[in-house]
C-alpha cells in the first residue's frame, strides 16, 4: 500500500515538472520572439475516449495561446502540429499520463484537440 502511495506522488511531480518546463520554455520562447505566441499550458480532465493504458485521471494537456487578437482554428492546429512534430515530447506526454493534446485561443472558443496516442509515429 505505501509503495503506490508513494508512486502516486512521484507521478504527480513528473507531472507537474512536465507542465512547469513547458510554460518556462514558451515564456523564454515568447520573450525572445522566437514564436509570435505566448503559449501556457495546464492539465486538464481531457477526453476520455483517447486514454490509453497509462493515461492519469487528468490526462488533458490544454494549451491556451495568447496575441493581440482571438486565434482561429488554423492557427491553433499550426500550434498542434508544431508539438506533433517533437516526438520527444508527445512521447513524455504519453509517459507521464496524458490522453489529449488541446490547443485554444485564450480569446475564443476555437480549438484543435487530438488523441495523443494518434501522435506517436512509428
């Protein structure tokens, strides 16, 4: 019993390490004008259709993207794509628990949302 009860906690600071370096790598990123976006993530419920055998409760990795206006739908799955396309991180996603991949607008309702799992290449 102890033994899970500690697993559980070191889950969740992998987790929570995972969330903090994104939004500390997107803020740098923003910053240096390195993308036109101000990126923040959070874990969220997720859809749970997409879980797979290690997906956590919370297994939703939402993103909301910030500019001077309301993103379109576009331009969410171009953010999307961008993370689909670092297979190092889609598969620390799906290591530490999480199902989906959200991407929003922080001034909208449009959103890009995908299994994580239908990431993976290979």
């Amino acid at each position: 019993m102890w033994h899970r009860i500690v697993d559980w906690f070191g889950d969740f600071t992998d987790r929570v390490r995972f969330v903090r370096e994104f939004n500390i790598n997107a803020k740098r990123a923003f910053e240096n004008g390195t993308v036109p976006f101000f990126l923040k993530a959070k874990v969220t419920l997720g859809n749970r259709r997409n879980r797979h055998s290690n997906s956590k409760f919370f297994g939703g990795f939402r993103i909301f993207a910030s500019t001077g206006g309301s993103l379109q739908l576009e331009q969410c799955k171009v953010i999307g794509m961008i993370i689909i396309s670092n297979q190092k991180l889609v598969r620390r996603m799906i290591t530490n628990g999480f199902h989906s991949l959200e991407v929003f607008s922080n001034n909208s309702g449009d959103g890009f949302h995908t299994a994580i799992t239908n990431l993976l290449e290979g």
